[in-house]
C-alpha cells in the first residue's frame, strides 16, 4: 500500500509541474483513447512456469489507453490509465495475466507546427501485474469449501515503478480526429518481487531487469 501511495504521490507531482510551467501561448487539452503494443525484455516468472510445464507469459501484449493530454508552445505531457495482458493456454493448465498502469508524461517540444509536431521527454508509470495460474478441469464442491481440500488456482501479483525516455508524432493536429503515434522505453525501477495477497510465498522471483517497450496510437476521445 505504501508504493501505492508513493507511486501516486510522484506522479501527481509531475502532473502539478505541469500546471507550473509557462507558456507563452494558450495550452490545448486533449482526452484520448490508444490502442497498442508493449514489449517486455524478459519475464523472469517463465522460469518458474516453464518448469511446471505451465503456459508461459509473452513478451508482447496487447494494450488498451484512456488518457488526458495538454499541449503548449514548448511543452506537453500528460496522464493516462493503460491495461493489457494475456489468457489461456494449450492444454488444462491455464494463465491469467493482467497489467494496468498509471502513467505521466513530460515533454519538450522539438517541432511544433499547425498539422504536425515532434516531442521527446520522460514517463513515469506506476503498474500492477496479476498473474492467475488454473486448471479448466478443476471442480469445486460448494459443499466442502475447505480450502485445504481445494486446489487448482494460483493468485499472483506484483508492482512495480518504471521510468524512461518517449518520443510523440503529432498529426493532423487541427483536424477533427488528430493522432499521435507514441514510443517509449520504460526501465523497471522497482524489483516486483512476485507475492500473494492469501498465502506464504517461498523460493519468488522478482522481475528485476525486465524492462519494457511501448507502442501506441492515440487518437481524440472528446469529440
């Protein structure tokens, strides 16, 4: 709870920076909806599902963006909610990994014209992962809800801080629908040791340097 809080005492900071910084000109607001695409280096708890012959996370998931964006004379930046993740599996043993993150972003303005801009700056997101390991074919007897007589289902999750450089291509910018086309790459900042909210964990992993890329395409949500 308290990396929680410090996750979000930070990127609130971020955001009242933003409101600090002086524009010469009238700053433009945005809320935006993106789909897209991140990229993990590595997930270290494949190790772990590999040598239970479970299914193993990807390192390429898909991911869904709601977020509020400002843009002025020489800065932009903004704050977004993301989720992604991954299901199932080829065989009765099943995965459930979800990932959602809280994100902010500042920016400089490198090029910024009528119908098209380039911005570079940083993020810094805060994101819990879940991860639920399940056989499809396990029955539970409502009629005996002991939980040592029950099996078959693993709750897992982890949170973590990230930090990195992005890069942002403004186009159409004064058009009905203007897109921007988003990079970034994202240094884990915080192990994520892998814990459980119910039972005693031994022999974790944590993802400690596994780092992430991210793609994305936005485009105007309040139309």
């Amino acid at each position: 709870m308290k990396k929680i809080c410090f996750a979000f005492v930070l990127i609130f900071a971020i955001n009242c920076g933003f409101s600090q910084v002086k524009d010469s000109t009238s700053i433009a607001t945005v809320v935006y909806v993106s789909a897209g695409l991140q990229s993990f280096s590595n997930i270290n708890i494949n190790s772990k599902l590999s040598r239970a012959n479970l299914p193993l996370v990807p390192q390429n998931m898909p991911e869904l963006i709601i977020g509020f964006a400002f843009f002025g004379k020489k800065y932009s930046g903004g704050l977004e909610f993301s989720g992604g993740g991954a299901l199932g599996g080829p065989t009765a043993d099943k995965i459930d990994y979800e990932t959602s993150s809280f994100r902010g972003n500042f920016s400089y303005n490198l090029i910024s014209k009528t119908k098209f801009a380039f911005t570079t700056g940083l993020n810094l997101a805060y994101t819990y992962t879940e991860l639920i390991i399940y056989n499809e074919d396990t029955v539970l007897d409502l009629n005996n809800l002991s939980p040592t007589s029950n099996a078959g289902y693993i709750s897992l999750d982890n949170r973590r801080l990230f930090f990195g450089p992005a890069a942002t291509l403004h186009l159409f910018k004064e058009s009905i629908i203007p897109i921007r086309i988003n990079f970034a790459y994202e240094f884990g900042i915080t192990p994520g040791t892998w814990r459980s909210d119910f039972v005693k964990i031994e022999n974790s992993v944590n993802e400690r340097g596994n780092n992430r890329f991210l793609l994305r395409i936005m485009i105007k949500a309040d139309f």
